[in-house]
C-alpha cells in the first residue's frame, strides 16, 4: 500500500501531486524547485544558492519518511542551461559521498515548473 509523504519543512505542492510517495522500502520524491518553504517564495538568481535550497528541500522530505541522501539510489535532475553543470554538480555533490552516490542522469530542457533553473527528483530505498 502506499504512503504518501508531507512534510511543512519542504514547499507544498503546486499542483495535483504530493512531495512524496513510498511503497514499501521504496521512496519516490517530486521534482523539488527553489521555493524557501518558510516563505513559499521563489529564490532564483545565483545557481549554487537555488541547487542548495532545491537539495535542502529534497533533505526534509527523505527526512519525513525517515530517510537521509544515503538512502538515495537514483536522482533526476534537470536543468534550463547546461553552462550551469559545474555549479549544480558542486553543490548536489557535497550531498553524497563519491563512494555510495546514487545513479543519475543530468537533462538540459526547454522550461521548468515557474522557469527556474533545476529541478531534482530522487528515488530512495530503506
């Protein structure tokens, strides 16, 4: 059966989904954008500061499902400009340790939800 997964420390949805779902041991989050989830307000502009807000909000849902980014086993991430790979990969990397980091795939695209500049789904595992 599955678990749908709420947390007031990462922002709500905006539109028909939750923040996260989990079945079983398995854990699949939304793409998490740079909205500060105290203020509900966009934070966009400087690229390291959007991705670490963008992973601090991924942090607090795998948190409320009683999850850490060690738990990760694979992550999307999506990008409006892929001259911004190094910035975003600086600070998404300072997440993981290099040994136990997950799959992923990186994926340049047209438009984000709001026009921001990344956006991060994971999948995790208990």
């Amino acid at each position: 059966m599955k678990k749908i997964i709420h947390t007031p420390n990462a922002p709500a949805p905006i539109g028909p989904y939750n923040q996260a779902v989990q079945l079983g041991d398995m854990l699949y989050t939304s793409g998490q954008i740079a909205i500060n989830p105290e203020t509900g307000e966009l934070e966009l502009g400087d690229i390291q500061h959007e991705t670490k807000l963008v992973m601090e909000n991924l942090k607090a849902v795998l948190a409320a499902a009683h999850m850490d980014f060690s738990h990760v086993i694979k992550s999307s991430i999506f990008v409006s400009d892929m001259n911004n790979f190094a910035s975003i990969n600086e600070v998404y990397g300072s997440y993981f340790n290099d040994e136990e980091a997950p799959a992923r795939e990186t994926v340049e695209v047209a438009n984000l939800p709001k026009f921001v500049n990344v956006e991060i789904s994971m999948i995790a595992s208990l």
